[in-house]
C-alpha cells in the first residue's frame, strides 16, 4: 500500500508567496506519511523556471524531511536553445531526480516550445509515469507507460473551466483503459475549473468501474492505494489487446 496525494491550488500574485502558501500544505501531507504529492500544471505566475534546485528550495526540504517524493507541477524550462515544458521530480531525499518534457504542447504552447519525444518511468515509493495536462487527451501516452511498467499515473494539469466535463471523462477513460490509478490535480479560480481528481478503480464482479474524489478549492488530498489490486486486472487486459493494422 502506498499513500499518494495532490494539491489543488489557486493563483497568486507572485511565486514566493504561491511556495510559501502551498509548503504549508506539502507538511500537512508530509505529517500523514503521504509518500507522494502532485501539484497541477503552470500554477506559479512565473511559469518560467530557471532553476528548480534553487525556486523549490523550500519543497526540497519538506520531501527530505518526510521522505516524501515531490512532482511540483510543470513549467517553461529555457535550456540553451530549446524551450519545453518539464514536470521535475523532487526525490525523498531532497533532489531533483528527474524531469518529464510535455510530449503535446497544448494550442499557442506550439508556437513557443519543443514536444518531448519520451515517456519516463520514476521510481522512489512506486513506479509511476506523468503525462502533462494535454498529454492525457492521447492515449498513446498513458499506454506506453503502462507497458513501461508503471503502477500509477500523475497528471498534472490546467484547465479552464469550460474543459472540466470532457477532461474528466479523459482522465477516467485513460484509468479504465489501462486499468491504472490516476491523480490529476488541477488550478482552480476565476479561469480554471478545480475539480481535481483522485481516480481509483474497482471491481463489481466481472465490471470494473471508476471511483472518482474531486476536490474543491484550495486543499491537499491523500489516498491508500493498493498496487497488488491493479495486478491482475492490468495484466488481463494487455493479453486482450488484439494488434492489427
């Protein structure tokens, strides 16, 4: 069993203050032994990241504190001459471990930045895999890291509030899909809708149906998630895939 949460946030006046309000949050979830956190998509004011060891100090140090993995989010990373947007991930020791590119940059974003070419899989507590926002609208993304071998998905997302109702149904159908729990947290205030998500599968004899938690305003969420649950559900479902062309 391992114990994974997210962070629904709202907007704010500049980044400092946004890492201040939300660690107070991380150390609630540190205190309930939550061993991974996601926060949401662009939900700083500065999406510009220039260097994450030194603006998620803070976060670096509640994840070493609780030996708790950190996904902090998603942001416009300038490396030399290429622009992407890159989820990090803050290690249970305190260290950026590694970084997941947005394989579909969303609309204007394609103008501005390059797509990531890969899927990644991380390991601390779990085996787990992030697709970007946009990224859970294709399914190729969500596929290929369960065939990877992940146990669980994150996506950390932004969407507006006109997009809630079909994002929803993208995110359950990409659990159901690959038989895998999902976490996708999401910003919410006067433009983007909140609802984020928690969805976990269940099994009603031979049915296997969505249980969804949606969050609402400002607040963090931690859930028991069972792997071994998923196991053979998964598994049955890989050996039903037909190939053809």
């Amino acid at each position: 069993m391992t114990k994974v949460g997210l962070i629904q946030t709202r907007s704010y006046e500049n980044n400092k203050k946004g890492i201040e309000n939300i660690s107070k949050l991380l150390e609630k979830l540190g205190k309930v032994e939550t061993e991974i956190v996601c926060l949401p998509e662009q939900w700083l004011p500065n999406n510009q990241i220039e260097n994450y060891d030194q603006e998620f100090q803070e976060f670096r140090k509640i994840a070493k504190n609780y030996s708790m993995t950190i996904i902090p989010g998603a942001f416009y990373e300038k490396n030399e001459n290429k622009v992407s947007i890159n989820s990090p991930i803050i290690g249970p020791e305190g260290e950026i471990i590694g970084k997941q590119e947005k394989i579909h940059p969303y609309d204007y974003e394609k103008e501005a930045v390059d797509a990531g070419t890969e899927a990644k899989i991380f390991k601390t507590s779990c085996k787990f895999g992030i697709m970007i926002c946009y990224d859970t609208v294709f399914p190729g993304v969500a596929d290929m890291l369960t065939k990877k071998g992940a146990e669980i998905l994150f996506s950390p997302s932004r969407i507006v509030k006109e997009g809630i109702e079909p994002w929803k149904m993208y995110v359950q159908v990409r659990s159901l899909e690959n038989r895998i729990p999902i976490i996708a947290p999401n910003v919410e205030d006067v433009k983007f809708g909140g609802s984020s998500l928690v969805v976990e599968l269940t099994k009603e004899e031979k049915i296997v149906k969505t249980r969804v938690t949606k969050l609402k305003g400002e607040c963090e969420e931690s859930v028991n998630i069972t792997f071994s649950n998923y196991e053979t559900i998964r598994k049955q479902r890989i050996e039903d895939r037909n190939n053809f062309q």
